[in-house]
C-alpha cells in the first residue's frame, strides 16, 4: 500500500470508469472531493453508491458534467439530483446489491473507502459500514482509501488488508455522527404500542430515527431480547446496559448484535470499537431471509411514507419523486413472517408534518410499491395497532381507517364506501 496525497490517490480514476462510495459514517469525503476537482481533466465517471453523507460535490454544478450518480439508496445530499434527467436511483434490495458488482452487471473498476488504520497483521477494518462495501473490496480492479485512526474498528468480516489497497491517504477527523433528538409525545405513543406488540426472547430488527427509539425506550422491562438488523443507532445502548438485550435466545450468532452498519453518536462508536459483541457483516449475509428466519420471534419494525386502504406499503418515493430507497425492507419483513411467532411492524405517525394522513384510499401517482399488501401484518400509528393478516379488502379498509388521524376517518371511510359498494 502506498501513503500518498488525496490528489496522487484520485489519479487512479481514469475516464469513462465506475466508480464506488462507502457510505453512511463511513463515507470518505476527502476522496470524494478530490475527485471532484478532476472534473476538468475526466470524463464520464459512473458513481455507485447507497446514502452518503457529506456535500455530494459532484451533484452539482460544474462537476455534475464530468459525474453521474446511479444511485442504489438515495440520501438528502443527492436527493434533488437523483430526481433530474443527471442522476437516477436503482431500484434493488440491499441483500442483492452485491450482485450488481458481477462482471455481467455494473463492475466496479475503483472503490473508495474509509479504514481504520492496519493491525500488526496488516488488516484494516471497514468500520460502521460494512453492508456493500466489503463485496465493492473484493470486487473491485483497484481500492483507494482513506486511513482514519478515528474509524472502529469492528469485529466480523468487514476487514481489508493492505496489499489489496492500491493507495491510502491519512486523514485524522471525527466519522459522520447523528445525534439524537428529543422524542415527542407521539413518537412515545407509537413506541408503546409497537413495543406491546414485543415478546420477550424477540430478536429485534429496527433502522434509525426516534420511532425505533421510542419503541426502544419501551422495554425496560422486557428480557433476553437480540438483535439481527441492518443497523441500529443509540437507542440499543441503555438495553444492553440494563441486560434487557442478551442475544441468549437467538439461534443465529447466539448472544452477538449482528448487523452491517450503524450510524449514531460517538458514545455509539466508542462502544462497538473492538467490541466482540457486535458482529458486522455484509448486508447479503444480515439481510438474506433465510438466515433471518431461523432466530425466534423476528419482530421487523420498519417505516412508510403512505400506507393505501387495502395495505400496500411505498416507502422509498412521495409519488414518483424517489425520496430513500427499497433498502433492507422487504428483507426482513420476509424474514419476520416466516420466522415462528415473528411479527412484522410497520410503525409511523398518522399524518405528515403537513396534516396530509398516510393512511390514503389509493397511493399517490408514480408511487412505488416496496412492500406489497400480501406482507402486510401490523401497523403501528399513534392511535393503535392493527393486524392485516389474514383480513380481506374492505376488513384491511376498516382496520386501518381505525388508526387513522380521526380528523381524516370521514373522508377515509366514504373512500372505502365508494370503493367497495359496488361489489
């Protein structure tokens, strides 16, 4: 491996060649950047990546000429762009974004990473953001990283050695941290009723934001609860600290956190830095069904943005205009309906932050379907829980026209009427 400058490093990139981005805290931006100041001297660089955080430069003027993002899970920094004629987003499970990377798909010529620096054994680690980033290593024709000593180091797969690295540089500045906000009376509402949905011995798949803290915050007084996910954030930290959260239950990595990323606070990456513990893997191993099924109880708690009469879920786009992504969704609400007594959950607040309710008699024009009304078993808002297993149409309508916002029940029902008298 050879240490050398940001500008050296990026000299890797050639013209017409796919380059991928590490994403999330791990996201490494002084490459980033320094590849986007070559935008004079190359053309048409293919970007892969899912969410990154940081200013995306090559979203924007002028170094969106040289630049075009594909994009498999879209983020705000390059949400605007994904939704013009320059960019444009993948619609792909996070479990199968690793077959993107087969020489017959989209091959990567170049990988940019951010690493911890190498052990006694050469070993660099991947950090908090495993998911895709250890198949774009082992497929890619050259890695360029960027060395942090800030960087976990993780246990688990997510590790690269030096002799694979083509260049470093050496960077010495905080990873991406989110820190949490204050949860509101609602989002205490929602957690209550998703976590009395929760059994003890569960093994606990959730994402990010204060919906999964509050139901986190609601569990005091559950027990051996594990945790298989995607990712998780602080709010697992006070459970494992009061023992509420043991893993001794589940049959896959017994007693360990699996996941393949994590995203949260520095108290977050202080704890799982060189913690056997947690167990970081690529998103095909945490997010393939098969494995998810085999723990007990799988209980998936996942979000939407609009949920229409008759269940269908879309959760990556507000009409056709592409907001997050399909991610890790229908992965594990597979996985949580085919796992013995799993409950899969869809939790959410009842309207937007406009008062426009969620729950709506069709799904906007150009909406995607990420999970289809035949997964559907819970859904969570803050006036209670339904379950739609096993329920026919009009019994799915009047379920969830019972945790609709009330101020929206009237035109919800005459929707329903209309939709199902002619029957």
């Amino acid at each position: 491996m050879r240490i050398t400058t940001a500008e050296e490093a990026v000299k890797t990139v050639q013209s017409n060649e796919r380059v991928f981005f590490q994403g999330a805290a791990m996201t490494p931006n002084e490459l980033i950047d320094a590849l986007c100041e070559r935008h004079q001297e190359l053309d048409n660089i293919e970007i892969i990546s899912i969410h990154t955080e940081g200013d995306a430069k090559y979203t924007k003027l002028p170094y969106s000429d040289t630049f075009n993002l594909n994009s498999c899970f879209v983020g705000g920094n390059v949400r605007k762009y994904v939704n013009t004629q320059y960019g444009d987003y993948i619609p792909i499970f996070l479990s199968e974004i690793h077959l993107l990377f087969r020489p017959e798909n989209l091959p990567l010529d170049v990988a940019f990473v951010q690493v911890s620096p190498p052990d006694k054994h050469g070993y660099c680690s991947l950090g908090v953001s495993v998911d895709v980033a250890l198949p774009a290593v082992r497929t890619a024709k050259k890695i360029v990283a960027q060395i942090n000593p800030h960087v976990p180091r993780t246990h688990g797969t997510g590790i690269v050695h030096v002799d694979d690295i083509e260049c470093a540089i050496e960077v010495d500045r905080p990873i991406h941290e989110h820190t949490p906000v204050p949860i509101s009376e609602m989002e205490h509402r929602i957690g209550a009723h998703v976590a009395s949905l929760i059994e003890d011995g569960a093994t606990l798949q959730m994402g990010i934001g204060n919906i999964p803290n509050a139901t986190l915050a609601n569990l005091n007084n559950h027990k051996r609860l594990g945790i298989h996910t995607e990712m998780f954030s602080d709010g697992v930290l006070p459970l494992l600290e009061s023992g509420v959260i043991s893993g001794v239950e589940k049959k896959i990595k017994r007693g360990k956190i699996v996941s393949c990323f994590a995203v949260g606070s520095r108290k977050l990456y202080d704890f799982i830095d060189d913690n056997p513990i947690c167990d970081f893997r690529d998103a095909a191993y945490t997010n393939d069904t098969a494995r998810i099924r085999l723990n007990p109880k799988v209980t998936a708690i996942n979000s939407a943005i609009e949920i229409d009469l008759t269940g269908q879920v879309c959760a990556d786009s507000i009409g056709s205009y592409q907001f997050s992504g399909v991610g890790g969704q229908m992965d594990f609400i597979r996985g949580a309906s085919l796992s013995e007594r799993g409950k899969p959950i869809f939790a959410m607040s009842s309207v937007t932050k406009k008062g426009i309710s969620k729950i709506t008699p069709f799904l906007q024009p150009g909406a995607g379907v990420t999970t289809t009304r035949a997964h559907m078993h819970y859904v969570a808002t803050e006036h209670g829980v339904v379950n739609l297993f096993g329920k026919n149409l009009q019994q799915r309508a009047k379920a969830l026209i019972s945790i609709a916002d009330p101020a929206h029940q009237e035109t919800l029902e005459r929707a329903a009427f209309e939709r199902f008298n002619g029957k």
